[in-house]
C-alpha cells in the first residue's frame, strides 16, 4: 500500500457536488492498494500514520503524534498512486490492485483505523471525487507499506 499524507487545518471531499466526507484538523489520507497488498500492509500503515510525530509541539517543533494530537482522518481511495509513468507517455496501472481487492483492503484500512476510536471520515471508492483541503504547512509524506 502506499500513501500520500498531508496534514490539513480542514478537508473535505465531495461526490456529485454533495459533501460525503469532512474533517477538522488532522490528516487527509490519499490511499493505493497494489496487487500483492495485504492486510499486515494496511496494518502497518495505520500504526506508522497514527504514531508519526508530524503535529507541533508547545515550542513549535514537529514532536507530537497524529494520535497525541488528536487528529482527525479523511482516507480518500487513490489507485492512481500506483500509476508508473516509465514508459510512453500514458500511465500504466498494472501494479494496482483489481477494484475488488482495492475495495477490500481499502475497507479494511477504514475500519482498523476507526478502531483506533480516531475520528476517521471517507471518500467513495471508486467514484469521481472532488477534495478540497487547507493544508497545514505545508506538510505532505508519502509512507509505502513495502
């Protein structure tokens, strides 16, 4: 699995024009599934976000957790994270995971996160979305589980 993260004062996602996902401050969460992903990926994942110290401290320094912070998730489905543009000049998303299995551990990735009892709020896998964020930093990571 690979992410992009960045840490946002506020996002929001919306499908056909309707808000389906919005959080505070915390972290908006662009997520891929590859082929060969499983559940320890989503696992680790999920570990490394929530205890990644990104939120500043009292003396303005990058020292405390997403979890200490309290932050708030918005995990938006991405398979595009997996596109590889080695070749010519159109992406090849051989290396995602087919939209069954994506949705699975997409799903899967949701609910182990929830169970952190974080606020965690979603886009809609496989739709056409719309994100709008203010990003707080800026800070942005990409984290892969491999």
């Amino acid at each position: 699995m690979r992410t992009v993260i960045q840490r946002v004062k506020e996002a929001h996602v919306k499908v056909d024009g309707k808000i389906i996902g919005q959080i505070a401050q915390g972290l908006l969460i662009f997520l891929g599934v590859a082929r060969d992903d499983g559940e320890p990926s989503a696992e680790y994942l999920i570990k490394k976000i929530t205890e990644l110290r990104i939120f500043e401290d009292a003396q303005g320094k990058m020292n405390v957790s997403a979890r200490d912070a309290g932050a708030q998730f918005l995990v938006v489905s991405q398979f595009t994270l997996y596109g590889n543009c080695d070749k010519g000049r159109r992406p090849s998303f051989d290396e995602a995971a087919d939209p069954a299995r994506g949705e699975a551990l997409y799903n899967y990735f949701v609910t182990q996160l929830k169970a952190t009892k974080a606020v965690v709020q979603t886009g809609q896998f496989r739709a056409m979305m719309d994100v709008s964020l203010i990003n707080d930093g800026p800070v942005t990571l990409i984290i892969d589980s491999k």
